[in-house]
C-alpha cells in the first residue's frame, strides 16, 4: 500500500525502520540473556512509537477517503490523543477528543494544553460514561451525533492497529526467542502476534505481554477479539501469554521505587523510559531474567513503545 501520509506530509516523515539495540544492564542475570531493545521510542519526535504503528493505516484509510473528522478517547495524559491530535492538526483533520475525568482550562495536563493549542475539541466525562467507550449503543449515540465522523477505538486498537503493529515483525533483522511488550488497550501485543504468525514456525518468537493495569482475562479477551477481527485462526498463533505481575496496583500508578527505577535505566543504558508502560515493561524483564523465567542464552527482544506523556508533570 502507497504510504500517501509519509509522501504528502513531511511533518509526518518517520524514522523507520526503527532500530534494534543491544544492552547490557546492570541486573541479576543479565549476562544469561542476549537483550536488545526495539527502539519505537525515537520514530518520531511527537507521534512515537506504537501509537503510530496503531494509526498509521487507519489514518490511510481516513486521507484516501477524505474523512474529515475523527473522534477518539483517552484520559489526561494519554500517549494515543497525544499522537492522533498532532497528526490530525498536520493533515488539518477535525478532532473530537473524548477524555475522561473533568479539568478546569486553567488546570489542564501538558499533553491536554497540546490539544488545545492544536485545535482539538475536548469533551470532558465522567469515569462512568467513558466505561461505555466500548459499548455498541454508546458507540452508536456518537455515530448519530458526529455523523460524519471516523470514530477510532482508545489507544487505536482497531483492525488497522494489526497490520501497523506487525510491521515491527516484518522489520526486524533477526530472529528472537521472545518479544516483550507492554498492555494497555491490546493493540500492539496482537499486531505482534499478527504478525508472528505470518512468520516460517521455526523462526517465531514467543509473544509475551506486560499487563499495565489490573486487567486478568480481560486483556486476553481483547486480544482475542483483535485477532478474530483480523480473521486470525486460532490455530495459527504462535504462542503468547499475558503476564499480570507488573502492573504496580492498576494503570498509570507506580512506587517511588519504579520511578527510581526508570531513572536508574536511563543512566544505566542512555534509555528513556517512565512510569506508565516502559517501566514496567523493563521491570518485568529485570525481574524474569532475575527469576531465570528464561533458558540461557535466550534472545529477548523488549518493545519501547514510546510515549513519554505520563513524564510531563508541568
């Protein structure tokens, strides 16, 4: 497919493919393993990592059809409203941001100050009408509301995340014996696993997910319905699992002790990362590899999905 959004938009021009990096951190074991780092992180300067790779084919289809209205949901510091309201002000596309909790205009979050500063429509409610966000008669009232409108899923988990999302299998240089990622919203973890799939069976990797937020079965279950909304045989998957060790108590909360962390990893192997997904991801890893969760000698590949919202403070 003819990448019109790279081609037509230079703001939009994006450092792919991205590249893998080795490192050696200063953990418990870490000399067993061969680590390296999927560096998502540094695609793009605003729009990075999977929050692109989730849009990118959905934002396509928007352009190739001339939609000219879009509307999406996320909290206040959200990496995906971040993404889609700089790509949106780029393509000079209508954005109705449905954002949860209330913010005074004097109190809002950096990331909600960048919204605003590039045109986009915030609608603010509460925690108990964004739960509906998946809901079929909720989705439907919006529909009839902003008629016109391409209404994308939270985090850009859509069908179109899946084909984005593969594309890192597609790029990588070498094979791995597992690939770990972050789960927020599902998207990526089954775009990887999409993509895993298409791969020869001797040269797959094991797929293994970092629940961000409390979310047992029920993350699994919207990694599901991604994969069978690609038309993905079960019986085609490479193997893959959630582990829902990591994630500090819920989504977006963390200990003095994490963020320590993240900032020991920057000085450690010169890798931002925060609180939100990255961190835990590089915990669970540090932790697995202390626990030896892992047979010596195995590759592992850690996916920076990038998004450093949950860092901007002021």
């Amino acid at each position: 497919m003819p990448d019109i959004v790279n081609s037509s938009y230079p703001s939009l021009n994006f450092n792919l493919p991205s590249a893998e990096q080795k490192i050696t951190p200063a953990w418990q074991n870490a000399e067993r393993t061969n680590l390296w780092v999927k560096r998502d992180d540094c695609i793009h300067p605003i729009v990075s990592g999977n929050k692109w790779r989730k849009l990118r084919y959905a934002i396509q289809y928007i352009v190739e059809n001339k939609i000219q209205h879009i509307v999406s949901f996320g909290g206040g510091y959200s990496n995906h409203l971040h993404a889609l309201g700089y790509a949106c002000k780029i393509l000079d596309i209508k954005l109705t941001a449905i954002v949860r909790g209330h913010y005074q205009l004097d109190k809002l979050t950096p990331m909600l100050q960048d919204l605003v500063d590039w045109q986009v429509d915030l609608q603010f409610v509460d925690r108990k009408t964004y739960q509906l966000r998946d809901q079929t008669d909720y989705l439907s009232s919006l529909s009839l509301r902003y008629s016109q409108a391409f209404i994308i899923p939270e985090g850009g988990s859509s069908h179109f995340a899946l084909g984005g999302v593969a594309d890192i299998i597609h790029e990588l240089t070498q094979d791995y014996d597992y690939i770990l990622a972050p789960v927020g919203s599902g998207g990526t973890l089954a775009g990887l696993i999409h993509g895993t799939a298409m791969q020869p069976v001797d040269h797959q990797a094991q797929i293994l997910g970092i629940g961000v937020l409390k979310g047992q079965g029920y993350l699994e279950e919207l990694v599901t319905n991604l994969l069978a909304s690609a038309h993905q045989s079960i019986a085609q998957l490479p193997k893959w699992s959630i582990d829902h060790h990591f994630h500090f108590n819920g989504y977006a909360k963390a200990t003095d002790q994490l963020h320590a962390f993240c900032q020991d990893v920057q000085q450690d192997v010169s890798i931002p990362i925060e609180p939100v997904y990255s961190g835990k991801l590089f915990w669970a890893a540090k932790e697995l590899i202390a626990q030896q969760a892992f047979p010596n000698g195995s590759k592992i590949l850690l996916l920076h999905t990038g998004g450093l919202q949950g860092l901007r403070n002021t």
